[in-house]
C-alpha cells in the first residue's frame, strides 16, 4: 500500500509539470505496467482529479481543469515560491489581488512546515520590494498569457504603441518578466519575424488560439537579461549622471536588476548613469544606496531633488 501511495504522488506530480503525456512515457518514469498506469489514473480520478485520456497509438494523459478545487502536490521550492509570490501580490502589484492574496497566503502558510515557515520569514526579512506605485496589470491577463507560455501556444493580442496606436499581434510567447516595477512578456513576433518585448500595461484582450509551437532559442543568457538590454538600448526621456561618494562593489549590490551602469572613480566612489522616462525611479535607487551624492548630469534632476527635498523638510520639520 505505502508503494502505490508513493507511486500515485509521483504520477500526480508528473501530471502536474506537462500539459500532456503519452502513456508509454509516462509508465516508463514510473516503470510500471500501461495497466497498472491506468488503475493509478482511476484512482486519481476517483480522488477528484480531472485526468483526460485520449486513445490510439499515441494516446496518453492530460491533467484539466475540473468543477473543483482538488488538493495540489507541491514540492518545497514550490511551496516557498508559491508564499513569496503571494506576499508580492498582496502589496499591491497585480490588480484587485491585494485582499485575496492576503487570504490565500494565510491559507498556505498555516498548513506549512516549520522548516519551511522559517524560509518563507527569511525571504520576507531580507527581501527590499519597491513601493507598488508602477502600472498594475490584470490577473486575468497574467494568466492567460503565463498558461500560453507553459504550453508553448500561440498568443494573440491587442497592443498600444508607444503613440497609443492599437495594433493586433500574433506571437509565440516565451517567458514572463517583472521588472522596475513593471511586466513584460518576451516573445517571437510572427509578423516582425523577430524577438520583441511586449509592456503588459498595454496590452489587452490576450487570448490563446490552439496552435502549439516548437521552442525558439532565445538570444540571451535569460528573460530577464532580454528585457534589461531591450530596455537599455531604447530612447528614454532623461540620461542621468551621478557622482556616488559610496564603492563601487557596494553601489553595483542595489542596482544590479535597475539597468544602471556603474564606473569606478576610486576606491571610495564612483558614477551612476540611469537612463529613464521618470525621475521617481532614480530617487528610490539614490535613497536605496544611502549614500551621499552629486548630480552631474541633468539640471532637471538637480531641480527635481530639491524640490523634493523641501517637501521631506517640511513634513519632518511640521
């Protein structure tokens, strides 16, 4: 009994990375019988998993949605991942999901091992998140365009330019990325013929259209570095230039995932250059570093500070 229980975790966790899986392959992962496979299947579904078979010679298994809620099998990188990505949520992040975030983390945690509640705690202690004052984005759109990124499906939507111009595109989507307080989708753009960065703040109606894709190589370490070289190498509205009296190594820990360049000048300070739309950004990295500093370059800059400097004056001093 103990080898079936342990055998039927393993196949729901199969089930649950793949859209789908053909039933050879999957006997052979838990090398068992294609009968045996099936009796584990009946089980699941028994237990109130909704696991579709499809017949014939490539016939295999597919885990789909249901009419409820069944217990989800979750690993510990999982279930830590899950809570952080919660926390994140329910600071404001991602729209109308505030207060059922707040529900949901409390649900996950309180049925957590210690272990892995001390993990969560470390993260949440460590862990600097920006004030949630960048363009919020739909869940509804995250997840649709998340699932067609997992099942390698193409992807259609609506599209602003920067002009506010809609357009309608047609992609193969490949990763989801969140940065300065923004979302991204990185994907092929079968029009353009070319890699593009798509601002889910400006797109609308996502919807998935059926039609599978095989995996492009993307040109990049990652998504993420993608984005950020995508992000750098557009025209932005102001080149901001700032003498740091802080090490370099230092000043490079808090703005490594911002874009910003960092130049040594000596052992005890160095240049930042920020290429930005908004002078908001710049004062929480400038805050973030703690350091003293003299701006360089532009005027505007300058004048926005102390602007903004007179206004804390004011406040601390009312």
């Amino acid at each position: 009994m103990a080898n079936t229980s342990s055998r039927m975790l393993r196949l729901l966790s199969l089930l649950q990375t793949h859209r789908y899986w053909p039933g050879l392959d999957l006997a052979d992962r838990l090398a068992v019988s294609e009968r045996t496979l099936r009796r584990d299947i009946d089980r699941l579904r028994e237990l109130g998993y909704p696991v579709h078979a499809s017949r014939g010679v490539a016939g295999g298994y597919q885990l789909r949605s249901g009419t409820a809620m069944p217990p989800l099998l979750l690993d510990d990188e999982e279930a830590v991942a899950i809570a952080v990505s919660l926390r994140t949520a329910a600071g404001g992040t991602v729209e109308g999901m505030e207060e059922t975030s707040l529900r949901a983390l409390t649900k996950v945690v309180q049925v957590m091992p210690p272990r892995l509640r001390r993990r969560v705690d470390a993260l949440r202690a460590y862990t600097v998140t920006a004030p949630a004052d960048g363009p919020q984005v739909d869940a509804a759109t995250l997840t649709v365009i998340a699932q067609a990124c997992r099942d390698d499906e193409r992807l259609t939507f609506t599209y602003a330019t920067p002009s506010g111009e809609p357009t309608t595109r047609l992609v193969e989507p490949h990763r989801l990325v969140s940065l300065k307080r923004r979302w991204y989708l990185v994907a092929w753009d079968l029009d353009r013929a070319d890699w593009r960065v798509f601002r889910l703040d400006r797109l609308t109606d996502p919807a998935a259209t059926g039609a599978r894709f095989r995996p492009r190589d993307l040109p990049a370490a990652d998504a993420a570095a993608f984005v950020a070289e995508r992000l750098g190498s557009r025209p932005t509205r102001h080149d901001i230039t700032v003498l740091l009296h802080a090490p370099a190594g230092a000043v490079e820990q808090v703005v490594a995932v911002t874009g910003g360049q960092v130049e040594p000048v000596d052992d005890h300070s160095c240049r930042l250059r920020l290429q930005v739309d908004a002078f908001d950004w710049p004062v929480l990295i400038l805050a973030a570093v703690g350091a003293r500093f003299d701006v360089i370059h532009p005027p505007e800059f300058r004048h926005h500070l102390r602007d903004l400097g007179g206004l804390f004056l004011r406040a601390g001093t009312a």
